[in-house]
C-alpha cells in the first residue's frame, strides 16, 4: 500500500522558519520516501505504507521535541496509478 501524508507544524514564524519546521522537513527527507514536497505552509510526502508510517512517528516525536506546539496531519492512500 502506498501512502500520502500532508503536514504542517505551528506556531507559524514568517520571518524565519522556526526549528521544528525545520527539524520536521528534515525528518521526511531522509526518510525512505518516494517524494517529498516541501513548503512554507505545508510539506507532502509519499512512499509504502511502513516508510511513510515510520517517518510520521519520527515526525511527531522530533517536531514536538524542538518546539511544535502542534502538528497537522493528514494520511491518505494513494489508489494505483496516482501519485
């Protein structure tokens, strides 16, 4: 199964790109993914089922470590021949 995650971490800073953002990108380009989207506003990652997973879980712990006072996601999966 291949999955999409869409996530953004707050609060927002728009001067400078506060470190759990940046710790948050971080994690999901060096994951093993398959596609990695990255934005001021929201970042995008797609990959199977177990890299996304373990790259959310990753995500979350770090982001919430270095700061994020919350952390929106949202998880779909990617029908064949999408993505």
């Amino acid at each position: 199964m291949r999955l999409r995650v869409e996530f953004t971490t707050e609060p927002f800073d728009l001067d400078e790109p506060p470190r759990h953002a940046l710790v948050a990108r971080e994690v999901v380009e060096g994951a093993d993914l398959d596609a990695v989207d990255v934005g001021p506003f929201g970042n995008t990652a797609e990959g199977g089922s177990d890299a996304v997973l373990t790259a959310v879980d990753a995500l979350l712990r770090k982001a919430l470590d270095a700061g994020a006072t919350r952390v929106s996601l949202q998880v779909n999966v990617i029908a064949e021949g999408e993505g």
